[in-house]
C-alpha cells in the first residue's frame, strides 16, 4: 500500500470529530471527504446538508463542487438555499459545520475571499458562499487548512467568517453558533481554550516534530503539557478513501511510494 | 397574463426589451444550470451598465463580466467549482474596490426572499462581526441596517430587499404558458424568480399542458408569473443540467484557458459568442450533435 498521505490524515481526524447521528454542513473537498468517510465507517446515521440543496448525498462519483450533479445522487432530500441554510441552519439545528479555508488566524476566523502577497497585491478567490452562514450558524465548526506560516497568520488578508474574533465570546459578537472547536492541519490538531478561545494544540500527527508545528504557525499557539500524536487513518480508512471516495485523487493529492 | 398570448419568443426577442442599465438576476450556480443563452444574446446585442446578481455566482455571470457589460455585481461567492476561480469576476474585484457587493449565499437568498414577498427588507443572524459585513457598511452602505429585535431585544443585521428588473432562470421543462419544472437541487431559483419585476424561464424541453399535470407538484415556477419562454435544448451548455447533460468538462477547461488573462478572453468572446448567429451554430461549434451525445445524461446518475 502507498505511504498515508497527509491529506489522508488530516481526512480521518475531521471525520472522527463528527458523531453518529449528528446534523452536518459540509463544503466540498477535503471537507466533503471527512463527512463521507465517517457516514461509511462510525456515523452511519450523520445526516449530511449541502448548501446547494441536497440532504445525505451519496456521490457515487467524486463530484467537482457543490454544483456538480455527482453531488445530488442517491440523495434523500432535493431542496434550496433556503431550506439548507435556512430552514436547518438558521434555525439553529445544525451541530457541525465543516469548512475549508485560504487562511486560519489564531481564533479560528477564516478567509475565503483573497489572498494578499508581501507587496500588498490582492487576488480574490471565492468568497465567502455558504461559509459565513455556516461558522455563523452551526453549534460548532471544525476548519481543514494546510499548515504554513501563510495559511495560519496572525492577522487575516480578510475576515470572511468569524471565530471568536479577537478572542471574545460568541455572545460579545452577536452570533447564535458555538465557533470553532478544531482546526485540523497537515501537522497538528488544534482546539480552541474554553475561557480565552485561544488556539491551543491538541495532537502533532506522526512523524512531526512539535518544533515544526510551532516554527509553521503564524499565530501564537498554546502548548499544553499533554499534547498526543494524532491517530493515524485504520486501513479500512484508506481503502474507502482510496478505492471508494477519491479515487482519482481529485481532493487528496498525488499517491507516494512507501518511503 | 392573457391565456391567448403566445409566450414563447427567441432569446433575441426577450433579450431586446432589456434596456441598458438593468438589473438583472440569473439563476446558475457555479457550473450548473448557468443562463448561456442568455448571456450570449446580451453579449451579441451588447448591453451596457448592467448590474448583475446572483447567489453563487458562476459561469453565466463570469462572461458578461469578462464581456464588460457589467457595472456593478451583487453576489455570494462563487467559482467554477475544480475548474478554477470565476476569473473574469475576481478580475474586476481586484481592480475596481466596491465593484462587487459581496454577501454570503444565504443574505442573498434572503435578499430575494424579502423581494418576492413583497417587504422592503429582512432581518438575519449572518455576517455579523465579519470583514464581509465591514465592508458591505464601506460600500453598500444603504443596503443594511442593524437593529435590536422590538420583541426580544436581540440583535439583527437588516438586508434590503433584492427586486431585479428582469430574472432568467433555466429549467428542464416548462409548457407554453410558463409552468416550471426544476429537478434536482434549486438554489435560490425560486425565491429569485418571483422576486423580480419581469421573470423569463429557458427551458430544455417544452412539453404540453398535460404532462405539467401529471405532476403538478414539481413546478417551482407557476406560468401566471412567467412573461416568457425560451425554448433552448443544451441551453446551459458548458455547465450542467440534472437529468439532461452533464457539464461539459473539456469546454469548460478551454474557457478557463481563456478567462485567467485579460488578454485571451476577447478570443472567446469573438469565436464562440460573436462568431455564432444563436445558441444553435454554437452547439455546432463546440462540437455539435457528437459532443452533446458525449454529455448526455445516463438515466439512472442524472448526469
């Protein structure tokens, strides 16, 4: 079998975030991948929400996007915006929302908007769609980002959805959603402090030095005396990702040898 | 509307009586369901200053940005999914601060749900202590308000109502009086269509009466409020349509191609829109009976 690639990691640590049972919003990608994964092996029951208007897609091919039919197949419910992001997250029921981003700060805000390089030049990209709603809206949010100095500033190119910006509660920030609760990386699984909301780490995956961790991270990062090393995917994990779900490596990346 | 009035008119027809300025509406998403027919024909006779809105802005939208027929943008967000940014649009935010009011997808859902029920403004629990919310007060500074509840006292941000001059939305069956039926997932099609002052739907198939009736239930689109039908097979083409065609990926690699430089998207322009007549000699150019074959939905997959 090939050497586990990162993104296989950081896939398998965000599904097992999610319970069995629980109501999910999910983005595409790596996201996407993470809820898929933990509906096939310890949350059959997780209802999945995708923006567009689709309950529990059950792609048989890796779809493109959101708008991709692949998304709408086997699905138990065809709806809208507003029933989706509406009628289900407004309303409060949703308990996980689960989001890629272009940028991570130490609060878990993210940016989907644009990128800014060291000479002050913008370049947007998607904004923000269903992302504000959802770490709005959901009762907690996980983020899937790769971990550089970049990726994980201090002070965002753009706040495009909220965490607990500049450290204050929910409440302080008008928001009815619970915020962040992990963010999950190519290196590290990082909470967030229940008093401070600070980034806090949680695990270092294998075969990456926490000196590492610390040196990829713009913003400062809370060590405790007891950080764990990430569980790595179970073989079943990487069959389904690799046999079932993303087979043509269209959000996982290219395969490695074994080193 | 008089039940003896003939509703189905070409693209050209309806795209005439938009006068430059208008705010129009479109009901694509991304890469699916896009208003093709509709930008082409804007871009042929074009129109001028137009505003444009949309929730997940896609490729209908990414073209008559590129065509520079567009003034102002009031969008979610939006890409072509894996096959890149929506270019032409991200272009126009990078040079042109304010251009783009930007929301998420819901506040536009909710902006045209406002709209279509006839009230001039909605309350919501998004956007708020965000930069996308900063800058909505920097630049669209008339388009919302906050508020404390008068029953509960919490707070709210208020989003003025969206009521477009004239919204298009592409359909896989409507009958000649403008009964509309969508499959697969909708977006915010229904809520922007009837918010709207004047609604034309493009559809893939028209159909008779009767076969509306057999299922009555799916029409999001009742014919009382459609002004007009365009009847338009591969309509969406490059971008898909449940049930009917897939998206065409190659084409759509080849538009990407084109829109990440200023510079080649003119050649586009020119081949695929300028250079074809209708939406007919397009089909032929991009490939034709041959091609549309190759997309054609597989029964039970939808695509």
């Amino acid at each position: 079998m090939a050497a586990v690639r990162a993104t296989e990691i950081m896939v398998a640590a965000a599904s097992r975030e999610l319970r069995d049972g629980e109501v999910v919003v999910v983005g595409i990608g790596l996201p996407l991948m993470a809820c898929f994964l933990a509906k096939r092996t310890h949350a059959p029951r997780l209802i999945s929400l995708s923006e567009i208007g689709v309950i529990n897609s059950d792609a048989k091919d890796t779809p493109v996007g959101v708008a991709d039919p692949r998304n709408f197949y086997r699905a138990t419910c065809r709806s809208s915006f507003l029933d989706i992001m509406g009628l289900n997250l407004h309303r409060g029921i949703v308990d996980v929302g689960v989001l890629g981003a272009l940028e991570a700060d130490g609060f878990g805000n993210i940016n989907t908007t644009l990128i800014k390089d060291e000479e002050g030049n913008i370049r947007y990209w998607n904004g923000s769609a269903g992302g504000n709603d959802t770490a709005s809206l959901a009762k907690r949010v996980i983020l899937i980002v790769r971990h550089d100095k970049r990726k994980l500033p201090k002070t965002l190119a753009h706040l495009t959805s909220p965490g607990f910006v500049q450290g204050r509660s929910r409440e302080q920030l008008s928001l009815r959603g619970g915020g962040p609760s992990r963010l999950i990386t190519d290196k590290a699984v990082i909470g967030f402090d229940p008093q401070t909301h600070q980034a806090t780490l949680v695990s270092v995956h294998p075969e990456i030095e926490l000196a590492d961790v610390v040196e990829s991270t713009g913003f400062e990062l809370k060590i405790p005396g007891d950080v764990k090393v990430t569980a790595l995917p179970t073989p079943e994990d990487l069959r389904l990702l690799r046999e079932e779900l993303d087979p043509n490596d269209l959000y996982l990346g290219r395969r490695k040898a074994r080193s | 509307m008089a039940n003896d009035a003939n509703k189905v008119k070409t693209v050209a027809e309806v795209v005439q009586t938009i006068p430059d300025g208008a705010h129009i509406a479109l009901g694509g998403f991304a890469i699916n369901r896009c208003n093709i027919v509709v930008s082409h024909e804007l871009i042929r006779q074009q129109k001028k200053d137009l505003t444009l809105s949309q929730g997940v802005v896609g490729l209908d939208t990414d073209l008559l940005v590129g065509a520079g027929l567009v003034k102002r943008c009031i969008m979610g967000g939006g890409s072509l999914d894996r096959f890149g940014p929506v270019h032409c649009i991200n272009r126009a935010r990078e040079t042109q601060p304010g251009w783009s009011h930007d929301y998420s997808s819901l506040t536009i859902c909710l902006k045209y749900l406002a709209g279509a029920l006839g009230i001039s403004f909605i309350p919501t629990k998004c956007l708020m202590s965000s930069e996308v919310l900063d800058r909505l007060e920097q630049f669209a500074p008339d388009d919302i308000r906050k508020m404390k509840c008068p029953f509960t006292g919490e707070e709210y941000l208020l989003l003025k109502a969206l009521t477009p001059d004239i919204c298009f939305v592409h359909v896989q069956v409507a009958d000649r009086e403008g009964n509309s039926q969508i499959s697969g997932a909708r977006w915010e099609n229904e809520e922007q269509a009837k918010s709207g002052k004047r609604l034309v739907v493009v559809t893939e198939e028209l159909v008779p009466t009767e076969y509306i009736q057999r299922n009555p239930e799916r029409t999001i689109i009742p014919g009382h409020r459609v002004e007009a039908i365009i009847h338009q097979p591969f309509g969406a083409h490059p971008s898909a349509c449940f049930d009917y065609y897939d998206y065409d990926a190659d084409h759509l690699r080849l538009y990407v191609n084109h829109s990440k430089k200023k510079e080649t998207f003119p050649d586009y322009v020119n081949k695929y829109i300028l250079g074809t007549k209708d939406h007919w000699e397009y089909l032929d150019l991009v490939g034709g009976l041959k091609q549309m074959n190759e997309i054609r939905a597989e029964k039970l997959l939808g695509y």
